[in-house]
C-alpha cells in the first residue's frame, strides 16, 4: 500500500523564472499530511534531490521510517538500512515532477505544452487565466481533461476531470506561498483533494521549506549510485 502512496506522491511531486540561467539541482525539505478516504492520518517528513544532468530523483525519507526512494527513468527503487528492498515502474519520470519544471521554468501550464496535450480554450475571470486541455488522443480512456488557473504568470491551480464523465470532477490541486529563490519561483504549499466513486474525498498538504537550487554538496544523492546499492555494496559508497 505504501507502494502505491508514494508513486502517488511522485505524480504530484507530478513557474516562470525571469532568468535565462540554465538550473540543474533542486534540495528541500518536504513534508506531507495525509487524510485518507476512510477517515485515517499520515504524516512523511524527508528531503528530495532532484538533479536535471543525471535524472535522478531522490526521496531520503527519515518519518515514519527511515527508507530511500530513487527515480530513475521509468522505475522507482527502494533502499533500506542500505540495503536494496524492492523496484518498481515509475508513474512519472522525473523530468515531469514539479523539481524538474520548476528548474526549467515550465510549471506555468504543468509542462502540458511540450507533453502532447492540446489547448482547447483560454479565458480570463476575475484576474486569472484560465486554460483548458485535452490529452493525447491515445491516452483520452484513461485521462480526462484539465483545467489550469494562472495568476501573474504563476499556476494557482488544476482541476482535473474524469475520462468517463467530462463534467465529474476527479481531483483538484492548489499552489500556494511562492518563493524566488534565484529568479525561478517556487510554491512552497501544494494541497491535493482526491474524490473516490462515492464521492469520498482525500487530503494531501505538501510542504516544502530550506529549498537550495544547484547545490555544489550530497552529490551522493544527486546520483544515487543505483547499481552499488543494488550489488549489495551501497553501505562503502
């Protein structure tokens, strides 16, 4: 199940810089809360590396448990006590994660522009522009349409529609509290509202905080070394 609620995370984890400068790093701290659909808490603190040269994502994880997620590709590994546990295929690589588009200024429109989806209509309301898109025909059975709101050039949110129904909403995603650091803006605060077939809703607030772009340090995260760990020698790295 944890399985499933990171791969979730990385989806999430699925802004217009005024600067011209190539980033290739991102550090912060993370920290997620949790309402499940059945009235339950979670709670996960870690710190995330992402590194654009060697497309790498690194979750170092310290709460509840202390384990390492790696994305890499299409595969998620998962490492504890230095110690390989198990891998996975990754739901988004990632070059599609807010890391990876925060540092090339491509979160306006979510990366939808260079994603093969197709806007379909603009409009303004009350000083938000507010796009919609439709994904690639290939794909119109398992996605629905999307709606983005940007404000000042800033994504403030998407709502996204089930592939089944056009008008049922299946969940909705907010950015809140940008930060510049370094000319690119960063939301600090993202909630996601999930909607089951019943009409049960889900809660998840995101954090991030200590945020450092194109760290010189921890370059044993920004490229985790997958195949030492995987040969049982990760612990000597």
């Amino acid at each position: 199940m944890r399985k499933y609620f990171l791969a979730y995370i990385i989806i999430l984890l699925a802004a217009t810089g005024v600067r011209a400068q190539n980033y290739y790093r991102l550090r912060t701290d993370m920290t997620i809360k949790k309402k499940n659909f059945d009235g339950t808490y979670s709670l996960t603190k870690g710190t995330v590396y992402y590194d654009n040269i060697t497309g790498k994502l690194v979750m170092d994880l310290w709460f509840p448990h202390k384990e390492t997620y790696v994305m890499y590709k299409n595969m998620v590994y998962v490492f504890k006590d230095g110690k390989f546990v198990q891998a996975y295929q990754n739901p988004a690589p990632p070059e599609t994660t807010i890391f990876a588009l925060v540092l090339k200024n491509n979160l306006k429109y979510y990366g939808l522009e260079k994603s093969g989806y197709t806007l379909t209509d603009i409009e303004e309301d009350d000083g938000l522009v507010i796009s919609t898109w439709l994904p690639p025909k290939q794909f119109r059975n398992a996605a629905g349409r999307l709606m983005i709101a940007n404000k000042d050039g800033l994504i403030t949110g998407i709502v996204f529609f089930s592939s089944e129904n056009p008008d049922k909403v299946v969940s909705k995603q907010f950015f809140e509290n940008y930060r510049e650091i370094n000319g690119l803006y960063f939301p600090t605060k993202m909630v996601q509202l999930l909607y089951d077939k019943q009409g049960n809703e889900s809660i998840q607030q995101t954090e991030f905080e200590n945020i450092v772009i194109d760290e010189k340090d921890n370059d044993r995260f920004y490229d985790f070394p997958i195949e030492r760990y995987l040969q049982g020698d990760g612990a000597n790295r």
